[in-house]
C-alpha cells in the first residue's frame, strides 16, 4: 500500500506520454493541393526547348495535417527527366505522382495538369554580320555615312530552325541626335531572339561618318577616344 501513490503517479504519466506520443497519429488525415515549380533536368547540352511549358503544376498530397502544413512550394519539385531524349522533335512527358519526392507519411495523389508537351530543337553556331543599330538623326547640314563595325562578325548559338534564318545581329542603339562629326563608340552586340546567344564578341567598336551636307566648313575631326555606353562598360572585365 505504501508503494499505491507512486503507482498511480507512473500510471498517470504513462497516460500522458501514451496521449503525446499518439497525437499524430489520431490527426484526421485531410488532401492539399500544393503549387509546385516543374524543372527539366538532364536534357543533353546539345539540344534547347524552343516552345513554352509551364512553371508549375498543382499537386494534390494527402496526409496528417500538421505534416501537410510543413510543405511548401519550394519544399516540392516537379521534375522532367529528359535524359532519354536523343533526336529534335515533339516530346510529351507523362508527370508521374510516383517521381515526386515527398516525406514519408504524405502521399501524391495527382498531378494537374499530368502531360505536358514541347519541342526541342539542335543547338547550332554560325556566323553572322554586326549591322550597327543608328536612331535619330543629326542636325540639318549633315549627312551620315556607312557605318562600320570591328569586328564586323559575331559568333552566335541557337536553336537550328532560327539560325538558319538567321541573317545578322544587331548593336545597342547608337544615338545620331546632335552628331555632326565622324565618332566612334564601342556598343554591345544583342540578340533580338531570347533563344539565341551571342558567343563572341559581346562588343563592338562602330565608326559612324557624319559629313558636312553644303558649305565650305569642313566635318569635325574624327574623336580618337570611342565612347562607350553604360552596358558596354558592365560587359567589359
């Protein structure tokens, strides 16, 4: 009999303990629709995805509540594995709840939408003309001249279907308003596709003649120093 009030103290904490420990698992078990970003992984260098596909898909999970409430979007990945993929052309992708990674007491029960489709394409290189990119014009009395780059080419990348067609690349703009001299100005070359990368050069220098129209006054003379522009200064080393 001494010994019954220290019984029923244990007893009372094994309750307690029992009713913690067992919480989880007396949780109602409830579905969560989760927005996840997709990702492709394991495409070949070779090969670039030349149509849209979608940044995320909505995954229905299923599992205790507060196990639910941990998951976030960036805790969830969608992943499309394209190692298999050896020739350009139509790809559809089955997204499979299985290939999802999640904790071990929730469940994938679906994903939305489950098949997406796209086209990947050969990356190819060539190269193309700079053809400087002139805005404006100048004063009245002055005529502008051709203009030239150097290097007069650049090496691009890109999907084969847009660099077979693909005919020159341009410069940033080169603001004519005002000039009434010969002037040179190194400019970044650009691509007007966001497909297609120029590999070399990222600048240029442009001579852009600007001539006397009438009159006896001679053109300013040529400026020895080329100008530069605020994103030809953040391309250089």
């Amino acid at each position: 009999m001494k010994n019954l009030g220290l019984k029923v103290v244990s007893l009372l904490l094994a309750g307690v303990l029992w009713f913690i420990v067992s919480a989880p698992r007396r949780e109602r078990v409830r579905d969560r629709i989760v927005t996840a970003p997709l990702s492709v992984v394991a495409l070949s260098p070779e090969f670039v995805i030349t149509t849209d596909i979608p940044g995320s898909v909505a995954v229905r999970v299923r599992g205790r509540q507060s196990d639910l409430r941990m998951l976030t979007p960036t805790s969830l990945e969608v992943p499309v594995d394209m190692a298999w993929a050896q020739q350009p052309g139509e790809v559809e992708i089955t997204l499979r709840p299985q290939a999802i990674s999640v904790p071990a007491d929730i469940e994938v029960q679906s994903v939305d939408p489950n098949k997406i489709r796209f086209r990947i394409e050969r990356l190819r290189q060539k190269t193309v003309p700079i053809r400087p990119f002139l805005v404006g014009d100048p004063p009245d009395g002055f005529l502008v001249g051709q203009a030239t780059a150097n290097p007069e080419g650049a090496l691009v990348s890109g999907p084969e279907s847009q660099i077979r067609n693909l005919d020159e690349v341009a410069t940033e703009r080169i603001i004519m308003t005002g000039r009434n001299g010969t002037f040179v100005q190194n400019v970044a070359v650009l691509s007007d596709s966001p497909l297609v990368r120029v590999i070399s050069p990222l600048a240029t220098q442009v001579t852009v003649p600007v001539l006397a129209e009438v009159g006896p006054a001679a053109p300013q003379e040529m400026s020895t120093e080329p100008e530069t522009t605020p994103e030809t200064r953040r391309k250089r080393p």
